[in-house]
C-alpha cells in the first residue's frame, strides 16, 4: 500500500439472534413525530431486532405489555416502531426485550432514552 491509499474496510452482516438496539423517545418533538409519520402521544419505542422476523414476536409481546399503538413492524428490516405515554412505551420495551431473552434466547440490548 502506498501512502496515498486509504484503507478499505469491508463490514458483514452476520445474522444472530439479537436485539440490536431498543430506546425510548420521551416527549418527542411535534416535528419529528410529524416527519416519521407518528401521532405524539407522549412516547415513541424503536426497536432493530436480527433477524427481522423476531420483530413479529417482539410487537406481539409489546402490544401485551402496555397501552401502545405499533407505528411500524418491518419483518425484513428488523425495525419497530410504537408510541404511547412514557409508561406504556417503557413497559412495551422491557416486555419484549425480555420475551426476547426469556423465551427465544436473544441477546438483549440495554433500553436507553432520549
């Protein structure tokens, strides 16, 4: 390598069984709601799950777990989307992250929040 080459760095998706990320948005901006396409209810959950079809089961064990509306349930991303007032999302997110771990043996993600 030369000296005016720059490094290439090649990343891999390597499917596993784990939840990726997992945060709460407390008290979201009118704005961002709007963009998203969600109704500011107080809170939005956000979820990236691998592989995406452990999405399905996770917004089935949100839905039970609180008062929350599914925004968005994408089998091929991962991604889910719910909102609801602060409590409901927070116990939406513990539920399914837990469901998760407990009975499909996911690493879990930490719930962070905004």
């Amino acid at each position: 390598m030369t000296g005016d080459e720059k490094p290439r760095t090649i990343q891999e998706y390597v499917p596993g069984k784990q939840v990726t990320m997992a945060h709460l948005i407390a008290n979201p901006l009118e704005e961002l709601c709007k963009q998203i396409g969600v109704e500011n209810k107080g809170a939005i959950g956000i979820m990236t799950i691998t592989p995406g079809e452990g999405t399905i089961i996770a917004a089935d064990a949100a839905s039970k777990m609180g008062d929350i509306q599914l925004e968005f349930v994408d089998r091929f991303t991962g991604c889910l989307v719910f909102s609801g007032n602060v409590a409901a999302v927070e116990s939406a997110l513990k539920g399914a992250v837990g469901a998760l771990e407990r009975i499909l043996g996911f690493t879990p993600a930490s719930i962070t929040k905004s």
